[in-house]
C-alpha cells in the first residue's frame, strides 16, 4: 500500500510543478538551483535521504558532514556564482549595498582566528555565505525577481507537504522520530519537528503571499479566487503545523499574517515602527525574566511556554559573561562541539546541539562584538523596510519575516545558521541596487491617509 500511495504522491508533486511552471513562464530554469536550495535545507542534506532516523540526536555543531552532502553545498554555490556573474550581477556594488551582511560575515571569517579549530570556522563561514548570499543572486538576477522569489518558495511547498503527510502516516522511518523518553515527535521531511515547523511557517506565508499577489483584482476576502491546489497545499501546511507541536513557528506564523494582511491605520509607518522596536526589545526582556516574571509568566503560558522556555533557561543559566571570551566568543560555531559546550552538556545532564537562542549563539560564537554587529545587521535592515512601507505586497512581506526572525530566534537558534528561516531572512535583507527590475529598490511609495489596502500587486 505504501509503495502505491509514494507513487501518486510523486505524480501529484510533478502536476503540481510542471502547473506553476506554466503559471510562471517568465522564470527560467536556472531558477531551480534556489528552489533546491531551499528544498535541502527544508528537509534534510543529500546522505540524510538514505538513511533511516528513529531516534533524535544530539549532534552538537562537531559534524562536518559527508563527501556527498560537501560536494552538493560546493556544486550549489560555484552554480550559483556562475548564474549571477553570466547575468551581469556586480559583486562589488552587490557588496557595498549591504554593508552591515558583510561586515557581519567579515567579522565571523576573522574570528578563525582565535577559534579552537580554525579551518572548521573559516569554512563554515564561506559555507554559510555562499549557500545564501550568492543562491539568492541567482532569484534577484531573474526577468522577473518577484515572481522568482514565488515561484521557488511555492514549488517547494508542492514537494514538502506532500511528502511530509505521507511519510507521517505511511513511513514513520523518515516521518517520525522518539526523544530519549520515548515519546513521538512528527517531523515529516525534516529531521526534527522544529525544523519541520520552521518549513511549515514560510511555505504557509508564501503560499498566501503568491495568492494575494496574482489572484483577481476587487476580491475582498483572502480566500476569494484561490486556487484549489493552493488551498490544499494550505489545509495540508495547517495540519502538519498542528501536528508538529512547533509552538514557536505557529506564533511567528500568526504574526507574519498579521502584518502582511494588516490594513488602515494598522499599516501606518508609526505602527511599524512602535512593532520593530517592541520586537528589538524582546531579546532583553527574555535576559530579565526572572526579575518580571509575574509579567512574563501570563505571556509565556498563553503561548505555550512555561518559566523554563521547555527545559531553555536551563541551558541559559550555564552562558554568563565567563562562559567565552565576553568581546569575541570562541570563533563561529565553535563551542558546542568544543570543551565549553561539552562542560555544559556535562553540567546538565542531556546532550545540547545549540543555545535554542540565536542570540546567545551569536555571542558564544563572536561575543559582544559579535552581537552588536547583529543587531545593527537588524536595526539598518528594519530602517530600510520601514522606510519602504506602506508598500507593496513584498515590502510588507520583508517586515513581517523581519519580525519574525527577531522572534523565532528568542527560542530557536537561526541566525548565522544554514536553516531555511536564515535563507528567507537574508533575502528579505539583501538589496540589490543595480537590478532595474528589482521591485526592492523600486521608488519609495507615497504614504496614503489611511494607510494602503491590505497588499497591492507587484510591479
């Protein structure tokens, strides 16, 4: 029966493609080197496919990865340098118009200076580079970027969901995983059920995105004028999400809406701003938590958490200012598969793969200088957003994942990390001036007295 069902679920994923391929006739085929891209990192690496994973483990960050998994990352940024520098693509200008991504990157590079085992840092840092910056040259380089962008984000949720609900209910092998204590995590295509979640929460975005974007003009309610396979893809990504249990990605999910279906007054550049620096403060407060914790408490309950962020704040009490060297950390993702992580994991009694907080990974991996050249990667990018906004629908989608990468980080650990979330994040980021087409550097549009409709079609 299984073996049957993988069958119509491979025919309904090649209708499913060769339909948006000819919804999306603008879009070339070099487009696919993203959209794999983004299908690697939403599941699991290429020698992760052939192999069977019943138990969750604790990897750290030790894991350089096998020769075939090595060889698909160098295939996938060499194709990806090639495509964009064929197309005309300025490296320089490309550079110089995001200052604050490379500094950030520049400083990591740097720090195998003084990490514990150089090569492993530098190389993770060019790895890391190359797997974003330079795939997303290849979506920005297109006739059409916007309709790029869709069209990869869209045509990995026909592949992932798909199979996700199969392998839950038919292949529990790859579908599902036990924790130490035995319980069943649902993790579809992705190895761990936050990761799953992570690839729900962008798919369900661009797949509403794309809908608003193309459907009918005058439609009032959003699910007006949908097609039948993007409401399925949707039914399919709500259920998973729910059988996930990925808390964090629902929450970020039901904020990502909401500032892209936003409208009136809701949409005013002082809303945005008053969101952004109320998301900018989250990172201290979660630092003060226990001294407002009759505050925070009711917060966190509604959401699904407890005082312990599930067992979080654990890991948190043991990284004080002593943990690395409090100006420059340990060198970029270093210190888990070091001595210091391993005291750690010694002192808590349960293997840790990360902080589960992208902040406090970016200061074990760069220290304070680190972490203030993330947050001015932040601040400069949401100026730039918000000074974009009321915009189209794109710039409202680039404020919401703004946000949401600010909060996701709170709990997981994203930032500087090879994950779909940190994909999206820099292409939301990234600017690309010398690209006419470019909806990102399109004029800055004129603020209306109410605010903009809920998103307008993209130039």
């Amino acid at each position: 029966m299984a073996p049957l069902l993988l069958f119509f679920c491979l025919v309904f994923i090649a209708w499913l493609l060769v339909r948006d391929c000819k919804r999306r006739p603008s879009v070339s085929a070099a487009a696919w080197i993203p959209t794999l891209m983004v299908l690697i990192l939403g599941s699991r690496v290429p020698s992760g496919w052939f192999r069977q994973q019943r138990v969750v483990t604790d990897l750290s960050n030790a894991a350089g990865g096998l020769l075939i998994d090595q060889v698909f990352f160098l295939l996938m940024i060499f194709g990806s340098w090639i495509v964009a520098t064929s197309r005309g693509v300025k490296w320089g200008k490309l550079f110089a118009a995001n200052t604050a991504i490379m500094l950030f990157y520049v400083y990591f590079a740097m720090s195998f200076l003084w990490s514990n085992y150089p090569l492993d840092s530098f190389i993770r840092v060019l790895k890391d580079f190359g797997t974003t910056v330079l795939v997303i040259s290849v979506i920005f380089s297109e006739k059409d970027p916007m309709e790029a962008v869709r069209a990869v984000y869209v045509r990995c949720a026909c592949v992932l969901l798909p199979l996700s609900m199969l392998f839950m209910r038919y292949y529990p092998a790859y579908g599902r995983v036990y924790d130490k204590g035995g319980e069943t995590e649902f993790t579809g295509v992705a190895t761990q059920k936050n990761s799953l979640g992570q690839i729900l929460l962008i798919s369900i975005v661009f797949l509403i995105w794309d809908h608003l974007e193309t459907r009918p003009a005058g439609r009032k309610w959003l699910w007006s004028g949908m097609r039948w396979d993007c409401l399925v893809l949707l039914l399919m990504g709500v259920l998973l999400l729910r059988l996930s249990h990925s808390q964090t990605s629902f929450v970020c999910l039901c904020i990502a809406l909401a500032l892209i279906l936003r409208s009136r007054w809701l949409a005013s550049r002082m809303i945005n701003r008053a969101v952004f620096f109320v998301a900018l403060s989250l990172p201290f407060l979660i630092l003060l938590t226990q001294q407002f914790s009759s505050i925070v408490a009711p917060i966190l309950d509604a959401l699904g958490r407890d005082m312990t962020f599930t067992g979080r704040a654990n890991i948190w009490q043991h990284i004080t200012s002593t943990t690395v060297n409090p100006w420059i950390g340990c060198g970029f993702y270093n210190f888990w598969g070091g001595p210091g992580g391993r005291a750690i994991m010694e002192a808590i009694q349960t293997g840790v793969p990360n902080a589960h907080d992208g902040y406090l990974d970016i200061y074990l991996d760069g220290g304070a200088i680190g972490v203030a050249l993330l947050f001015w990667l932040l601040f400069a990018s949401g100026k730039r957003i918000i000074r974009r906004l009321p915009g189209n629908g794109y710039q409202r989608l680039r404020f919401a994942f703004l946000i949401v990468a600010i909060v996701a980080n709170l709990t997981e650990s994203n930032f500087a990390r090879i994950s779909p979330l940190w994909f999206t994040t820099l292409l939301v980021f990234l600017e690309f001036p010398f690209l006419k087409t470019n909806e990102t550097f399109a004029p800055e549009p004129q603020a209306s007295s109410d605010g903009g409709g809920v998103v307008e079609a993209a130039t």
